[in-house]
C-alpha cells in the first residue's frame, strides 16, 4: 500500500498506526508555551479540603511541580510557536468576515444531521463551557465591519460592531515584541468547571452546605439568577439543552453524595463534594471520549482511536497493566491511569483548539417537543427556548418529554452554506454561487 494513503482510506489497524504516528508528532512538534513564566504560585488548598488529592476551584494544584499551570486566569497555549502568531491588521477585514459569513454560512435551509440526535448538539456547549472562555470581550475600540445595503442585520444594531476579545493583563514589558497572547476566563482541566464554577467565591454560592451537595430547588431545577438563567458554573449563551444537561449532571452530582455518605458515614460536606466532583467529571470525560465523539465521527478507524484513548490498544474490559510485557503508557493502558507527561509544553488549550472548536450549525432553527405518550406538544424557535424563556418551556413540556424530544431529533449538518457545493477555498467560495 502507497505510503502517500491517508489513514481514513487505510484498514483500521493501519489506519491506527497512521494516527498513532500523527499524534506522537503533533505531542513532540505543536504544543508551544505562550507562558513563558507562569504567576506567582497561587495560595495553597484550604485546610480541610482535602488538601492536593482533590480539585481545587481554580484548577491550580493538578500538578505540585507548577502549581498554577492550567489554572484560571492562564494563558492559552499555541499550536504553532508564539513568535510565529502576528496577526496582519493590514488584512483582517480583507475579505469582510461578514461577506465570508455569509457566502459560506448562511442557513438557506435546515439539513438534518441524521447520524446524531439534538443531545450530541447539546452536549458539545456544555462541554466547551468547561474547557475555556475569553472572558467578557472589551467594549472599547470594537471592530465596525462594513455592510452590504441589501445585508439583512438588524438595522437599530448598525453599524455592526464586534467587540475584541479582552487584552492579557500578565504580559511584561519584556513581551511586547511578541504577538498577543490571551487568557482562560475558566480552569483549561476537564474538571467539569461548567458546573462547580472556577472561583472559591462562585463555587460556594453554588453549593448547599450539606453532604457535600450542590443547590437544587424544590421543584428539581437550578436556582435562576438575576437575568432569569439557571445559576450554575458557566450560564453563557443559554438555552434549554444546556438546562437539560446542568440540571442532569448537577443531580447526578447529589446522587453521587448520596451514594458516597451512605458508605462513609463520617465524612465531612467537603471530603463528599470533593470526591463526587472527581467521579462527576471523570463519568462526563467518559461520555465525550467513547460515545459523543465517536458519534459526530463515525469512522471506524477514529474511532478505534478515540477509544484507544481511553481504554488503551487492547480495548474494553482488558487488563490494563501487563507487568514487564509492555511499557506502562497510554498506548497499552489508555490515558486514564497512565503517567503523567505534558509532553512539550506545560498543559494548556491553545488558541487554534478554541478557534476551530466551533459547531454553530448544529443548533437547529425549531425544535419540536413531542411527549413520550405521543404527539406533538408544540414547536418551539431556538429564540423561544434561549436565555430566559429556556425555564418557561417547562411550564407546557416535562424534562421527560425534553429529553425524548432531544433523542428523536436531528441537529443540523456541520458544514458550509448548505444549498451548494463545499467549496475548494476561501476564494471559490466567495465566487457567487450558481444557485
């Protein structure tokens, strides 16, 4: 077989060792450190929180060697050298990012991505909501993007103005010859910080104080805050799917609380929601690893990979140690359990993964609601079931029926403008199309 064969054409074996390849490569050559010191050390764990062997609101601590690394307030790191990362400001509205919207993106009309349920749509909003966040943007000196006449954007919202994203207060002046680098509003760990929060502060406002649980009300929902949205970790961008999956994992948290006081009587509220946010956040990398991703990719080749991941080249079920026969890495044993290597670079997400971590299409333009007994309940616009209409839904339609709606529908394709063919490049694809 051709060298030159890409591995999604090869025999899955092959196709892995292509991948494997790809990886160790990418872990050696595209992780780069945008920090080149990390913050002073940040205050130790509390007394009496479980000291280093639990999550610590802000992410610091994963690591004792560089206590803050990952931690709130951290840069993203880079997948290409940071001296590399100049933006062109001669260029940046050149083509006009609304003409490339709108050319490539535009919705003419909804197509269903039939492999997935609205679930999986839901479920990668509140996974990002964990990994990472800008931060509020900076109001001042926005980018004001050129309109077309016939451009259908609100007019009492013109000129469009988009805010830039917010300045790194860590820089030094020893930096200002390098590009901008940027900072993660949230913990960069997958530590289900979406839920728990990435500050002492919000942390405590979210938790009742009792067996270690978190704050749920009498009629199985989240306390809604000021602006009428469920108050929980991160509540950005809100709308009823992310309702269904805070509300899901913040009761499996309590029921995980339940479980652990009943076989340890002693422990204290802290010892039990620390030990329940481990298990929470494991049970939620598990379900992206083996069934969302392998869901939104249905290769057979990736997903053998991405399960690889997490069990290891010999898969489900198998041993995971084999004393003297094999190396104990993630190859064999699977990354959970594995030691510890950040590889080339201090542990961070990088700009390039945020940027290109971007499934907007998914989102359909109506949902239909339709009870578990039968029959349409009613159909609702995204817009009908975002911000704070999301709890006003629930009025008329049980979670039940929510999450069978969820199961039974389509979210939309992941692809451009979806009444013509993908184009070749950026340039083709402002070419007008033939319709």
């Amino acid at each position: 077989m051709a060298n030159g064969t890409p591995w999604h054409r090869r025999p899955t074996f092959l196709g892995l060792i292509k991948l494997l390849g790809f990886r160790g490569v990418m872990r050696k050559e595209n992780l780069h450190d945008a920090q080149p010191r990390l913050a002073d050390d940040p205050p130790p764990p509390p007394e009496g929180s479980g000291g280093t062997n639990v999550r610590t609101a802000s992410g610091a601590y994963n690591d004792l060697n560089i206590p803050a690394m990952g931690s709130a307030g951290t840069r993203f790191g880079r997948n290409v050298p940071l001296e590399h990362g100049h933006a062109d400001d001669a260029t940046m509205l050149d083509p006009n990012p609304r003409e490339v919207s709108r050319r490539l993106m535009t919705r003419q009309q909804f197509q269903p991505a039939t492999i997935l349920n609205l679930l999986a749509a839901a479920w990668i909003q509140f996974q990002v909501h964990d990994w990472f966040s800008h931060g509020t943007n900076d109001p001042n000196d926005p980018f004001d993007i050129p309109l077309e006449p016939d451009d259908p954007w609100p007019q009492e919202h013109r000129p469009m103005l988009v805010r830039r994203t917010r300045a790194d207060t860590t820089r030094t002046p020893e930096e200002a010859h390098l590009p901008p680098t940027f900072t993660n509003s949230e913990t960069h760990w997958w530590d289900g910080s979406q839920i728990y929060g990435s500050s002492v502060a919000l942390q405590k406002e979210l938790r009742s104080g009792q067996d270690g649980k978190l704050e749920i009300e009498d009629d199985g929902f989240l306390p809604l805050d000021d602006s009428g949205v469920d108050k929980t970790g991160v509540n950005g961008n809100w709308w009823i799917g992310l309702t269904l999956f805070h509300t899901l994992f913040t009761k499996e948290h309590n029921a995980i609380c339940d479980r652990l006081r009943d076989e340890n009587p002693s422990w204290t509220d802290e010892e039990l929601f620390d030990r329940a946010r481990l298990i929470n956040a494991a049970l939620m990398a598990k379900i992206h690893t083996v069934e969302w991703t392998p869901a939104i990719l249905p290769h057979p080749t990736a997903t053998a990979g991405v399960k690889g991941n997490w069990y290891g080249l010999f898969g489900e079920g198998k041993p995971r140690k084999f004393p003297g026969l094999f190396p104990l890495n993630d190859t064999f044993t699977g990354i959970p359990g594995s030691p510890t290597d950040h590889h080339a670079a201090p542990y961070s997400l990088t700009e390039e993964f945020v940027a290109v971590y971007r499934m907007h299409p998914l989102i359909p333009d109506q949902i239909e609601f339709r009870a578990l007994t039968g029959g349409a309940t009613q159909t609702l616009s995204i817009e009908e079931v975002a911000g704070a209409e999301a709890r006003n839904v629930f009025a008329s339609v049980s979670v039940a029926d929510a999450f069978y709606s969820f199961g039974i529908s389509h979210p939309g394709i992941v692809t451009q403008r979806q009444d013509v063919a993908r184009p070749e490049s950026v340039e083709e694809g402002l070419r007008e199309p033939e319709v």
